[in-house]
C-alpha cells in the first residue's frame, strides 16, 4: 500500500480526554476514532492490527476443535429471564424496546444464546463433546468508560462455549481452552499471567483470568514467587492469624474515648495495635428490583481490609444490590453508631464477621454508643455472626495461602478469562442430554472468553515508546515500510519500487511512504505508528545501498537493497505467526 494513497491522519498533540499510553497512540496514530464516549470505530491501520489478533484467535479456536458461529448482539429478554439474569446481572445490561414494548437486551456476553441453541439441538450424550464460538460485538452499559479500548461501552469479544456430559469432560475442555489462551497471546506477544479469578456475574464454579502485565491495569493481581499460587485479589484466599487458644478471655469493658472514629484514633488512644482491634463497615442491601432489603455489618481485623468480592459472594447476591449505608438511617433501625460501632448489641441486620476473628481474644470493637468502645471483646461469647467466611483482603506482604512465603502483587489488563459454569445454565434452562440408559442429565457447561479490542490495546500497553508504538511482527497492521526520501529523485524512486514489489512478491506486507513530506516528517510517522522494518531509501540508492531498520532497536545499517530484502523477508517469516 502506499501511503500518498491511504487515509492517514497522525496527531502531533495528546489527545485531552486519552491518558494511558495505548489510548493516546492508537488516537494519535489514527487507528481508532472516537464515536461518543465508550464507542470507538477502527480506521485502516488499525483495523488491520485487529484482524491480525482475530486470525490468530480463530487460527487456534479451530485447531483446539471449537466450530465458529455468529448470533446475533440482540437477545430477547425471555432468555435471561429464564436463566435468572434480566434483574441479576445489573445496571451494565443494555435494555432497549422495540416498538411493540417488547423486552431485549444488547449482549454483553451469550451464555443463554448459546445454551438455548443447544438444548434445541442436542439430546444424546452421543453429540458432546462439542464447542462453540464466535467473534462478535458487545455492549456494556459502563458508567464510567475510560482508557479507550480497555474499558469502553462497545468492543469485540471471542466468546466460546463448552458442552460434556460429566465434569471429567468439562475438565478436559477447560484444559484445552486454558492451553489455547496461552498460545494466542504469546503469538499476539504479550507477557499474560493466568491466575484465579473470581467469577462474577458469569457464575460457575472456577474460573482464571488472563492478565496481561501493566502497571495502567485495572486488575490486581496477588502471586508467589516461592509456589505457583496467583489469584486477583478479588479472588485470592487470605491465611487467618494463628487462633489464641491459650489466652484467657478477660471480662468485657465500656471504656470512654472522644473524638476517637477511626482505627488508628482509637488504638492510639488506648495505647493498643490496630491488631487488637475490630473494624466496622456498614452497608444496604438491595433485591433484584431495586428495593432495599436490609442492612448488613461486615467486621474485620482493625488493620485488614474488606474485600468486597468475597462479601458480596458470601451474602449470595450481585455486586450492584449492595451500597455503603446512611449510617444515621442505619443507627435508628440497628443500634449502630457512625464512627463507634461494633458487633455487640446489633440487631435487625445481617452480622458478617471475618473468618480471622473468632479465633483471637480481648479486641477492642465500638460500643454502639457515641465516643466509647468496648475492650476484651470476645467471639461467642460476646457477639456472633449471621455469617463468618473469608472476607478480608489478601495485602502485599501478607503470607502466601499455599505455601506462607510473603505474596506481591502486580497491576495487569484482563484480556481473556475462563469459567467452570457447571449446570448453572442448563439446569436453570432445561439444557439436558439422555445417557445410553436414556436417562435425563443436565449437561457441565464452560465458558471461555477474550477481549479482541482489548488485546489490541494490551499489546500496546507492552510494547511502546517515548516514539510511539513498536507492533510484534505477528499482529503489526504491515511488516516493513519503505520510506522514500525524495519521491522526485529517479533512482530513489526506482529503487523503492523494487523493494516494494520483491516485498509483495515474497508475501510481505509493505507500506511505500511516498508523500510528498519532508523526511523528518516521515520518519515520525513511522516510528509512530510502529511498523516493525524501516527500510529508508535515499541519497545511497545509485549506488544500490539503503538504511535497514528494526522499530525495536536503536542500531540502523547500511546495506545493499538485496540485503535489506532478504533479511526483511527472512526476520517476516520467522515471526509473523508470533
């Protein structure tokens, strides 16, 4: 392609509303174009780099046995209202009307789709194992879209899905969708971390998430560098402090402290650490209608912090259906005072007590009245919980659950994730199968998903600089770009055409920069744009010589057009499957 003939529109300036450095290079480079916020469209540079990572994608999709179809984005509500979902799944589900008041909604995700098409065609185990996919648009109704393509309204997902008779077989499936991830994004060239994840509003029984390293990520992730423990930390079970067995519990005490509302005051006023002490958070429940449904107090260890994840899973309800309480409307209904509250003396709310907590003695907990506190507080015999489970956040540091070594965390992009469903949909939508005795089973379901546009934008994330983009030769929108010093120069320009056509020729894609620009100009753009061989033909092409550059290095050679042509080719050939 050449470049006097292509739409090619490069940004010298940031754009105002990009602040990541994937956001701002795709915007800069012309490869995106803002629609509205959270909507973008893919201009041709661009969308060739898309295509690159859906081919890889559907490459290994078919060699791992999974058959591709498309459905449509718009669902009708039956289906997930069958499933449990139209109210469950949140203010993120996109519903829309037609014109005779008909419910849908704009798919963020195709579980029920999927499902439905298969308890219409399969009813003996003779037809599983048996896998589908596609690569389709979704929507999400985000409240706050940011980060162009990492977090926006509209994106592309590969969604598959998995059908077995027996968990041994939803085993072997979930195996070889986790092998397959691993093998797309290497060939996409990113540096991905499979770890444990919880599993949301897809639900199921396990799940990993891959998260591609980068400090602008929106996901955290815990690991161990002594086991081979990873997990988000939404997802990553925390050790609990050895039990006091052996400590007498003393008498509980009312004691006075002013002004003390925070861990810290307090531990500090009475001379304690802010181990030896409780912490309150207060929040209010909602059902799938939207009406309040309670109150709920979560207690953990003065210096821990809640997990969010974990509380909404132990109270079995979605993450939209809970909120931080009005804590004066929540003290005239349960007894609980803002700033001063603690387990004892609660009533008419749920009491979830962190996992750690019955096992120590002798805490300091707030005494449900303004500037006092309780101290020598005692599990069981001074309070109880409605609930107790793990609900605390596994901090950098703390011990690793598998094997007690000190944990790290590091920021990532989610950029594909796996889910165990098990029957949670084909129970709840009649999705059976009959055995050799025709007996009726609910066929194990999973559920395997990754971000397209997403990647596309983790892989810039990884891999950039102060210049601009350097693609990996797999998923680069062209692998070499001829720059062209003088268009009007007879044997610079003769000589960029035989590279070009030996290029082509040898089934490398090429980019001709024949503008009319100067060459400071050119050269910025393709550095900016990060095509992975610059071959620069200029005031040496008479004597058959041309600049051969790597985007990824700094060093640039001297060397004869037939050089340049057979290392482009060769290095082209060696990595374009990544």
């Amino acid at each position: 392609m050449k470049l006097s003939q292509m739409y090619l529109r490069t940004l010298r300036e940031v754009p105002n509303e990009a602040e990541i450095p994937s956001h701002i290079l795709l915007l800069r480079t012309g490869m995106i174009r803002k629609l509205v916020s959270g909507v973008y469209g893919f201009m041709p540079l661009g969308l060739r780099s898309y295509h690159k990572i859906e081919n890889i994608i559907r490459e290994e999709m078919d060699a791992s046995g999974a058959q591709e179809i498309h459905m449509s984005a718009i669902q009708p509500a039956e289906l997930w209202q069958e499933s449990g979902r139209w109210n469950a799944y949140g203010p993120e589900l996109w519903r829309i009307k037609d014109r005779n008041g008909r419910d849908f909604c704009l798919g963020p995700t195709h579980e029920e789709i999927f499902t439905d098409i298969v308890r219409d065609g399969v009813s003996s185990y003779r037809q599983m194992p048996l896998m589908l996919y596609q690569i389709q648009t979704k929507y999400r109704d985000e409240a706050r879209p940011r980060f162009g393509l990492i977090r926006s309204r509209e994106f592309v997902m590969k969604d598959c899905y998995s059908f077995d008779v027996d968990e041994e077989g939803l085993d072997r499936s979930y195996k070889i969708m986790y092998d397959a991830y691993d093998r797309i994004f290497r060939r996409c060239g990113l540096n991905c971390r499979p770890v444990e994840a919880d599993t949301g509003a897809i639900g199921g029984s396990n799940s990993h998430e891959f998260t591609a390293i980068s400090s602008v990520g929106e996901s955290e992730i815990a690991y161990c560098e002594h086991c081979d423990m990873a997990a988000t930390v939404e997802r990553a079970e925390c050790v609990d402090a050895a039990p006091q067995n052996d400590v007498e519990a003393l008498p509980m005490e009312e004691v006075e402290t002013p002004g003390t509302k925070t861990i810290e005051a307090v531990a500090d006023y009475l001379h304690l650490d802010t181990t030896q002490t409780i912490k309150a958070l207060l929040f209010v429940t909602y059902d799938e209608e939207g009406e309040e449904n309670g109150y709920v107090a979560a207690f953990v260890r003065g210096d821990r912090e809640c997990n969010m994840t974990k509380l909404v899973n132990a109270l079995d309800i979605a993450e939209h259906q809970i909120a931080f309480a009005d804590e004066e409307a929540m003290g005239s209904a349960t007894g609980c005072v803002g700033g001063f509250t603690g387990p004892v003396g609660l009533h008419d709310c749920t009491i979830v007590v962190d996992s750690e907590l019955p096992g120590l003695k002798n805490l300091c907990a707030g005494a449900c009245k303004k500037d006092h506190h309780l101290i020598n507080v005692n599990y069981g015999r001074d309070y109880t919980g409605d609930i107790v489970a793990d609900i605390k956040q596994l901090k950098e540091g703390d011990p690793c659950p598998v094997c007690g070594a000190p944990v790290k965390h590091a920021r990532g992009i989610e950029v594909g994730q796996v889910f165990k469903l098990g029957t949670k949909y084909s129970e709840s939508m009649h999705a059976y199968y009959a055995d050799e005795k025709q007996q009726e089973h609910p066929i194990q379901m999973g559920c395997y998903g990754i971000g397209v546009t997403r990647t596309l934008a983790a892989i810039v994330e990884q891999h950039h600089d102060d210049d601009g983009i350097i693609w990996p030769v797999s998923v680069a929108p062209y692998h070499v770009i001829i720059t062209l010093v003088k268009p009007q120069d007879e044997a610079q320009a003769a000589a960029a055409q035989k590279i070009y056509d030996e290029l082509q020729a040898a089934g490398v894609e090429v980019l001709l920069d024949d503008r009319k620009e100067r060459p400071g100009v050119k050269f910025k753009d393709a550095d900016l744009i990060g095509i992975p061989i610059r071959i620069t033909v200029g005031r040496l092409a008479s004597e058959g010589k041309v600049e051969y550059k790597l985007r990824r290095e700094q060093d640039k050679t001297e060397v004869t057009i037939e050089e340049a042509i057979e290392q482009a080719v060769a290095l082209v050939n060696a990595e374009r499957r990544g």
